[in-house]
C-alpha cells in the first residue's frame, strides 16, 4: 500500500475513535456537582419570592435554572416521602421551598437535625422555578454566613 | 342573632378548611419504550390537591425537578423537547368524574375516572383518564397510570432519533394527600 493512503488511513481511524470516546464520554457525563457550584445569584428569600409573585417572567428570566444562594429564616422544615428534605424559607406556603435530596440528607445528617425554625439560614440550590412558591432543588448549606 | 351568625361562619371556615387534601412532595416518573433506548426520569416534587366536596383535583410540577440517571438525556430533556426555559411548568385541572362513587368515609381503593386539562410545553389537551383513589384514616393516595404522545403536546423529536423515544410516554402519578 502506498505510505500516503496508509497514512491517510491512520490518521482517519484516529478521528474515528477520538469521536466515538467524544460521544461515549458526553453520554456517560457525571450530573453538576451542586454542592460544589459556583453561586449565580445571592438574594434573601423575601425578594425572591416577590420577584417570582410580582412578575414572573422576569423572574424566570433572570433566575431559572441559576444557582442560587438565598438568605432567610427557617419557617419550617420537613422529610418528605423520598428520603430528601426540604426547608421553607420567609414563608410556609408561599415563600421559598429548598429541598435537599436524599444523598445530601445521609451525608449531612447532623449538620441538618441542627437547624431550628426560627434560625436564619443561607442555602444553596437550583432555581427550578415556580409553583405556589419557589423551589430551589440540589441543595446544600452555605456555611459562609 | 349576630352570635348566631359568628358560629356558622365559624363552622363554614373550620368545614372548608378539612375538604382541600394537599401534598408538595407527590411522585411523576414517566417511561419511554423504543428500540435503541429506554428513558425513565422521575419529579417528587409535584404539588397536588383534591377538593373532597367539588372533586376537583389540580397537579403543578416543575420540568427542571425531573430527574434523569444520564446528565446529557436530562440536558437534552430540558433544552430540546420540553424546552423547559420557555415552558418551565406543567399542570393539570380536572375533576373526579361520579365523585358520588367515593366514600370518603369509608377506607378502600376507589376506581375512578379523572376529566380535564392538562398543560405541557404549552400545549392544553382534554385528557380523560382512568386513576385510584385509596382512602385511609390517614390519608388519600391518588395515583394512576395514562399515556401521553409527545406530538400531542408540540413536543418535537427529531428523526435522528425516532428510535430512542416512544411516540407514546406512559405516565405514573401518585400523590399523599393530607388535609
């Protein structure tokens, strides 16, 4: 075979497999390590609550799908059905829902037993959006009060 | 005559406080059947409620809170099909059909049948579909399994990948309701 075509061909089934690990790669790609994310936006529950009952296409504009790490007091905190846990801040109804997923919650069991309604917290989460009120999901305590 | 009019408002507002059963926690996952794949992705975050006096029953969920086992089908979930910036929310409003049937009272699995509509990537549909409503002293699960056709609803998948997801997506819910 003549060393160009050979070389050619060397050179595509590089290509070749450098693509195909691309793809096995991106398809097997670990989820964002939430806790470790880079906050986006630091805002107290109150106003973002208001944000989303005010306007909330605005809303969705500037916080869908941001990291957030919202401020405020712990209205009441429950376990929910799967394990995870979820902590209503400035409101009970209609205020800011972060819930915690269940791995979150086996790994940080004493950090979270300790927080008291009443307390003034500062949690990290994904704005998922808004229902009744806003939910925050991937959350995690932020210790830098 | 004015005190009697205090205690039935008393009475009227302690009554329709105890008929509206709510959740925040309520369970969807949804399961895609094709050839090359099988996509599951589960949301327990739905919030839910049943007015046991009207039957009217009402879901609202988040499409960012599905979760999926792979980071890019949940990626593609969001950006691609649901498109979940544009579309954040989905939501359902309908009734019980024959809420007569149901004895709430009494502790049992009723079969019934829901009527309404349901919203998704911005698309309402009239969906009548069959469901449960299993009564016990402590609270009233609601659950049913329905199908959805992705093109029902605006939902585009491309050719490319006619294989990897189902033209029909069968549907779980179930929801605690507590009052």
């Amino acid at each position: 075979m003549k060393p160009k075509i050979k070389l050619a061909i060397i050179l595509v089934g590089i290509v070749g497999v450098a693509l195909l690990a691309t793809g096995i790669f991106l398809y097997n790609k670990p989820h964002k390590n939430y806790a470790r994310a880079k906050v986006e936006v630091s805002i107290s529950a109150g106003e973002l609550y208001d944000a989303f009952n005010k306007d909330e296409q605005n809303a969705n504009e500037k916080y869908l799908g941001k990291i957030i790490a919202v401020n405020g007091t712990i209205i009441n905190k429950t376990n929910n059905r799967n394990n995870s846990l979820s902590i209503f801040l400035f409101d009970d109804f209609s205020g800011v829902t972060c819930t915690f997923d269940s791995s979150y919650v086996a790994t940080n069991q004493h950090q979270l037993q300790g927080l008291q309604v009443g307390q003034q917290v500062k949690i990290k989460g994904r704005c998922d959006g808004f229902l009744s009120d806003v939910r925050l999901s991937k959350c995690s305590i932020e210790l830098d009060n | 005559m004015k005190n009697l009019f205090y205690i039935i408002l008393l009475f009227a507002s302690v009554n329709s406080n105890a008929q509206k059963y709510i959740t925040r926690d309520g369970h969807i996952d949804f399961y895609s059947h094709a050839p090359l794949e099988d996509i599951r992705s589960t949301n327990d975050q739905v919030a839910a409620s049943l007015d046991i006096i009207t039957g009217q029953l009402s879901f609202a969920v988040l499409m960012k809170s599905f979760e999926f086992e792979k980071a890019l089908m949940q990626q593609h979930f969001n950006e691609n099909y649901i498109e979940s910036d544009e579309y954040p929310r989905a939501s359902f409003k309908g009734d019980i059909v024959q809420l007569s049937d149901v004895n709430f009272e009494k502790p049992g699995d009723y079969k019934v049948r829901v009527k309404g509509k349901l919203t998704l990537h911005g698309v309402t549909q009239e969906i009548d579909v069959p469901g449960n409503l299993k009564i016990s002293k402590k609270s009233i699960v609601a659950y049913s399994t329905f199908n959805l056709k992705p093109k029902d609803f605006n939902i585009k998948i491309p050719a490319a990948v006619k294989n990897n997801i189902a033209e029909s997506i069968q549907v779980n819910i179930k929801v605690e309701l507590t009052p």
